[in-house]
C-alpha cells in the first residue's frame, strides 16, 4: 500500500505530517494506550501524500490555487463562489487504480465481510507547522457501507478542505492553502445512534481548573452537543480522589436532551435525523456513575500520556454497551496554562432581567442585540454586536470574530458557540431557551457572566467595572488567610487566587439555591399539606427513589464541589444556621417551623440538632457531608457547629452526629465550633475538650456582647466590632484557645475593612482570618502590614 494507506496500527503520534492530528492520535491512542484499558475502535487513514497525488494525477493544484488567488481578501465577497468551485473540481476527480485498490484492501481488513459501518472523517495538516488545529472545520461522514460509498465519502473529505469556513479559517490564519493537505480517517462505527455519545475535557474549561474531568453527554450521535442543539448531561469528576479509587463525581447535571440525533437509513450522508427524545429518556442520565468514573480514568490516562489538558469524543454503542474514544485533541483555551495576571468583572448596578443560561467566561459586555437566523445573515452584523441565535455551528466562524458576546436558545457549555466564545475570549450565554424570543433586534443590552455559572442578559447599558488583578505579586501572610463562601459557582475561579482554603462555607446558599426544599417536608411528605409545595417537590425528586434522597445528594454536590476546588487546603463547613422564619421560606417549610418573636435568639444552631422538630432533618446534613468524606473521599472537609450555647448541647450534637455516621476522629474528621456567645469564651476550655478548634463568629459575638439586634436599623450605628468590650471578648477567646492547645480563627469584615483590627487579631496571635471574596485581597495586604 506503500503511504497512500497507513492503519491505526502503524500510526503514532510522529505521523502528524502524514495524517494529520486527528489520525495520528488515534493511532497513538490506539496502539499506546490499549494497555490503560483506552478502547479506541480499529480504522485506517489516507495519507496527505495520497492527497497531494490526487491532485496531481487529476490536474487540481494550478486550478485550486488560482481559485484562491481570485479569492477577495478584503469582503470575502466571492467566498461562497470559490469555495464551491474548488469543491465540484475535486468531486469531479477520479481516484486511481492504486489509491483505490488499497481502500477496498484496508476496508476489507476491518470486517469480516464488505458490509462494515465506518465512520469517515477529515483530518487535515500544514506542511510548515504540522501542530497547527484545524479542528471543526472540516466534513464528517457516519454510517458509511461498502466501497464505492466510502470512496465517494473520502472525495467529499477531499472537498470539504474548500469549505467556506475552512477557507476562511485558513485565510485568517495565515496559511497558504496549498500548502493544507487532507487526510481521511476511516473507523469502525460505534453505533451511539443507538446508545449516547458525548465530549470530555480534562480541565474544567471556565476557569482552567486542572484537578476536574468534565464530561457531557447526549442520546445518540454526539453531533447535538457540537451544534449547541440541545442541553446535554453533565458530570464534573475529581482527578485525585478518583486515583484513590473513590466514587469522585462531585456533580451531575441533567440535560434536557430533547432531540436524539439517529440515522434514517444507510448510505447517504443526509441519512442523520433528529427525533424527539422520549420524556423517559429526557429524564435519566445517559450513562450510570460506573461508566462515567471508567470515562475519566480514561481521559485522566489520555491526558497524562500526552502530558497535556485535552478535549476527548467519546461514544457508547447502542448494541455491544461498549464505551469508545472517538477523538483526542489538546484542550485549546487553557493549555498554556493559567494566567497570574486575571481580570475581575464587577455589574455596578442591576437592571431588567432578559434571560438567562449557563454563563461561558467571566465576562462583561454591552453591545447591540443582532438576531440572526444563520451565517447567511452576516451582513446585518456589525463590529461589537451580541450576536442572539438559537444555536451556532462551524459554518458561524468566519463572522463570530466581530461580535462582543453570543447568546444561543440551545447548547451546554461544551457546545460550539461555548468552545468558541472562550477561545475568542467573549462573554456568551449558552441554553437560555428563549433569548430570539425575549431579545429584540436592535435593542441595546448587557450580558453578565461575572455572577457565576448562571449568565444573565439585561436591558440596556449597564456600568460595570473592570479590574486588573497581578496574582503573582502577592504574598500570603504568616498567619493564615481563607475564604468565607457560600456559592459553589464560583469556587473553581476562586481557588486560584492566593489562600489557605475555606474557613467558612456557608451551607445556608446551597440549601436554598440547589435544594430549596425544607429537609422535614421530604421526610414527612404524606403530612404536607401545602399542594404547591407538594407538586414542586414532585416535580424536584422525580429521579429519586426516596425523596429525602434528593436533599442529601444537591447538598453533597455544592459542599462537594467547594472542598474538591480548594483540595487538598482544608474546607469547614458550617452546618445549618437559618433562623426560623428562614427555614420557613424554603418550599415546605412554614408547617414545619414554628413563629418566634425573635428569631435571631431562638431556634437557631446546635439547638435544632438533637430536637425532635428538626434531628431527622440534621442527619440528611450529616448524610450528605458522610457522601462527600468517605463515599466521594474528600476528606480536607471538615465540619462546624454554631451557635452552641452550652458544653452540654455541644455534647449532645456530637453524639447525634456520631450516631448519623459522623463521628468525631474518624476517617481524619474534626469538628469546630463557632465561637459567638459570650457562655463560648468564658467556657472556652470545657468547649475545647470536646471540639478540634474553633472561629469566633464576630458579628454574632458583638451583637451578644453589646445587647444590639444587627439587623436592627435604629440600632445600626452602635454595632461595632472595633467596640473595646467586643475586642475584649475575642482578645480573651483567642488566649483560651492557645492555652487549650486549639486552632482559633475570626470569620467577618472588620479585618479587611479596619487594618487596626487586623493588626490587633495578629497581635492576639490568631491562627486564621476569613474573609469574602471581595475582600480577600484588602484584607492579606492588612495582615501583611500587620506583621511586617
């Protein structure tokens, strides 16, 4: 066959020259990583040089070439002409006697018989820069039989080199289009239009976090997800705790998944239909936890052999139940690695909410709405617009580089316009369902993704500040600095700014935002009698077999997802602390709380714990914190009691906890406590024989320590933490706690907002600081201060 025909058991990675990127890391998957378990279904591939000889033996190159240099380079008005010119030449050429013998022969290697289903792919390289990507702008041809239609499938491969797109691509790249060749890769079919199919990347592709797998997945061909055509399954997995063997999904995410993409019948390439998905279907995840773990084993395998982030295809028959890789490329956006010098977007002020959908970026932008129903409409497109569609696909490229922002109908964050706004570096807004409908053309607007993994769109022109931020430059303190958080959106942007993990995650956020459930209403169900409440919660844990389930499984998966982001730093999570008449507001809630007058004073922290009203609420908390330790293995989790009045009732919760599964000193697991009753610092010695350390809570401890209700607005201008009997108290709790040979950290503002407080605290010889994320900064430059 001499090199018109290579197989993938005689490429490696080296053949890039000849095969191009796509088919030479087949090959190299195929034949290096067999071993790790990596299935990649067997195929062969046509060589540029049989590519070039092609075009020599048909008289293409003169032709082809003067094409090109008509092309208009300044509007790229005769685009469209040219391009289908150079196409019909090459379709109209005949493949040699040779080149075509050694298809049928390595065709019929692959099968038993002539009848093999192969996948043909285009796979294109640069003869000066080999590396280069020209990945998605080429044709892709499944479910192909038999001979004479996989020769004509490779000359359309051919053809597709003279795209629009991909001329365009070239053109604003700088290549020479002779000297592009085009190889095809033919491969075995999965049959993932009976199974599902979907993409991998193995760096979360948001914020460059490197320690996460995330793979999407649809029904059937995987072309969905590309095309933006419906939301996909997600799951985040976590590479170290994945390496120790453990359960690692941190999150699953259910797509919609409306359309399932199948084949209508054989041998043609308009042969691909999309079908509604049925509502069963709609409703499950499109692979099992044990599939989607052995997936990321393969793409953690897959990265580390090719010492890189990469982006993977993977695809599930239909008939065998076999997973495959179908594609390995390196991860584009992020693989120079995360920048020190990084951008905060900050929305000075809110406005009409338009839509909203899963923020791509964590971008800014103001522009002009362009509705447009497809590249067609090109013209209408000004420099700086948001462009809004339904959904975007590769033949969108050439005009995409004019636009400020891009919001889509349809698509997840692995589809196209996603993977092109982040390499373009603008905000988009994919999934918002409804943007051509609530969005008009012409209207001016704003699009937010500075608000975490929900991007918003807002009427007109809103101000917002952009602010440069040099991590490099700064140096963390002696004493220790974490976050306070409470939004796991933002925990994987959040990670890579300097500190010593979280001392404070707020697990209040995550209850209302991806629970919203009151935990007594899903186990006491039957009870309920709010009918709005109970078709809601009917609709939430549909997918559970008992619905208690579902509030211990949203909960892992936040708490999860912020101690996955800081691993291995420790993240002290603070078990509930909503006031009554907060518990009331949560879907369910108001028959299980009771009124107080004062809620601020009353049913509150650990006195919920061990109480008949709430104790088999407590231990759905302590389930899902029992998940993320030992089933899931993030064991830099550590837990938090507030609001503890007495030694007896701190007692009391850690035999409750105990019994629920948590038991103090197993598995590494420490206990804190909060330190904001005045009882706390004078019996802070009795608390230390029972809790690990400790984080004075100075709100709560100043509101005590003074008599004053902090959310009372007559009162507000007597609270303050820099008030001589509030330092006292806490000057006193952090010398108790050095005697009690404890940890004693501070949770609040008043260190990034007063550098005398922070100067006092490290004087006091605390262990850690907390602060908000606005404030971290501010408040390591006031430590630093303070102890140079």
């Amino acid at each position: 066959m001499g090199e018109l025909i290579k197989r993938f058991s005689e490429i490696t990675i080296e053949d890039v020259p000849l095969v191009g990127g796509k088919n030479a890391s087949l090959g190299e998957m195929f034949n290096e990583l067999s071993s790790e378990g990596v299935k990649v279904p067997d195929g062969f591939a046509t060589t540029s040089e049989a590519f070039r000889l092609f075009l020599k033996e048909n008289q293409l190159e003169e032709k082809l070439n003067q094409l090109m240099r008509d092309l208009d380079r300044d509007q790229f008005a005769n685009l469209h002409d040219q391009g289908k010119a150079a196409r019909e030449l090459i379709l109209k050429g005949e493949l040699s006697a040779t080149f075509s013998n050694a298809i049928d022969e390595a065709y019929s290697a692959l099968g038993k018989n002539n009848d093999e289903q192969v996948a043909v792919r285009s796979s294109a390289t640069a003869e000066d820069l080999p590396q280069a990507s020209f990945a998605g702008q080429h044709d892709t041809f499944l479910n192909i039989t038999g001979t004479e239609h996989l020769k004509e499938a490779i000359k359309k491969c051919f053809a597709s080199l003279y795209t629009d797109r991909a001329i365009k691509y070239r053109e604003d790249q700088g290549f020479e289009h002779r000297e592009v060749a085009l190889s095809v890769g033919v491969q075995k079919m999965v049959r993932s239009d009976k199974g599902c199919s979907g993409v991998g990347f193995t760096i979360e592709p948001e914020s460059g976090f490197t320690n996460l797998v995330l793979l999407s997945g649809v029904w059937g061909l995987g072309e969905n997800i590309v095309q933006g055509t419906v939301n996909p399954d997600e799951f985040y997995v976590f590479k170290p705790t994945l390496k120790a063997g453990k359960n690692a999904i941190i999150q699953k995410k259910l797509g919609r998944k409306e359309k399932t993409m199948v084949y209508a019948s054989s041998n043609s390439h308009s042969s691909i239909v999309n079908i509604e998905t049925k509502a069963s279907l709609q409703d499950t995840f499109v692979l099992p936890d044990e599939e989607v773990l052995t997936l990321a084993k393969w793409a953690v395998a897959i990265e580390e052999h090719y010492k890189k982030p990469m982006d993977i295809e993977w695809a599930k028959d239909g008939i065998s139940e076999e997973l495959f890789i179908t594609q390995a490329r390196p991860e584009t956006v992020h693989r120079a690695g995360h920048e020190e010098k990084q951008y905060e977007f900050h929305l000075k002020e809110k406005g009409e909410v338009l839509v909203k959908g899963n923020a791509v970026g964590s971008k800014i932008s103001v522009g002009t709405a362009r509705l447009l129903d497809s590249p067609r409409d090109a013209d209408k497109l000004k420099e700086g617009d948001i462009l809004i569609t339904e959904t975007t696909s590769p033949d969108w490229d050439p005009i995409l580089k004019r636009v400020s922002g891009i919001i889509t109908d349809r698509g997840g964050r692995t589809s196209h316009a996603a993977i092109v706004a982040r390499e373009l570096g603008v905000p988009a807004i994919v999934g918002s369902y409804f943007a051509t409908q609530n969005i008009k053309d012409g209207d001016l607007i704003t699009v937010s993704c500075a608000e975490g993994k929900t991007g918003f769109v807002y009427k007109g022109s809103l101000q917002f500040e952009k602010e440069e931020l040099d991590l490099s430059e700064i140096k963390l303190p002696k004493t220790e600095v974490k976050f306070i958080l409470s939004d796991p959106e933002r925990a994987f942007e959040l990670s890579f700014y300097p500190n010593n993990g979280v001392g404070l995650l707020r697990m209040e956020f995550i209850i209302t935002h991806m629970v919203k459930v009151h935990p007594m209403a899903l186990l006491k169900f039957d009870e309920l009698q709010d009918r709005d409440a109970k078709k809601m919660i009917e609709d939430l844990t549909e997918n559970y077999a008992k619905k208690e389930y579902y509030f211990i499984d949203q909960l892992a998966q936040g708490i999860a997802t912020m101690a996955a982001a800081f691993y291995p730093n420790e993240v002290i999570v603070r078990m509930s602390d909503f006031k009554t008449n907060e518990y009331a507001n949560l879907v369910g809630g108001a028959q299980f709380e009771p009124k107080e007058e004062n809620p601020m004073l009353g049913f509150r922290g650990a006195s919920r714990y061990y109480h008949e009203l709430y104790k088999d609420g407590f231990s759905l908390e302590c389930k899902a914190i029992k998940k993320v330790r030992e089933v899931m293995g993030l064991e830099n989790l550590k837990v938090m009691i507030p609001f503890c009045r007495t030694v007896e009732e701190g007692k009391k919760v850690l035999e409750i906890m105990a019994e629920n599964g948590l038991k103090k000193g197993d598995q590494n697991l420490e206990v804190y406590m909060m330190v904001e009753i005045p009882s706390n610092v004078i019996l802070l010695e009795e608390f230390a024989q029972y809790f690990d350390g400790f984080s004075i809570g100075s709100n709560d401890l100043t509101q005590l320590t003074l008599g004053i209700d902090r959310d009372s607005q007559l009162m507000a201008s007597l609270f303050d933490e820099n008030n001589s009997a509030a330092k006292k108290m806490i000057a006193l709790a952090i010398e108790k706690a050095k005697k009690a040979g404890r940890k004693i950290g501070l949770c609040g503002q008043a260190p990034s907002d007063f550098p005398e407080f922070a100067s006092f605290l490290v004087q006091q010889g605390i262990d850690s600081i907390s602060f908000n994320p606005d404030a971290l900064l501010k408040g390591i430059q006031n430590i630093n201060d303070a102890e140079s």
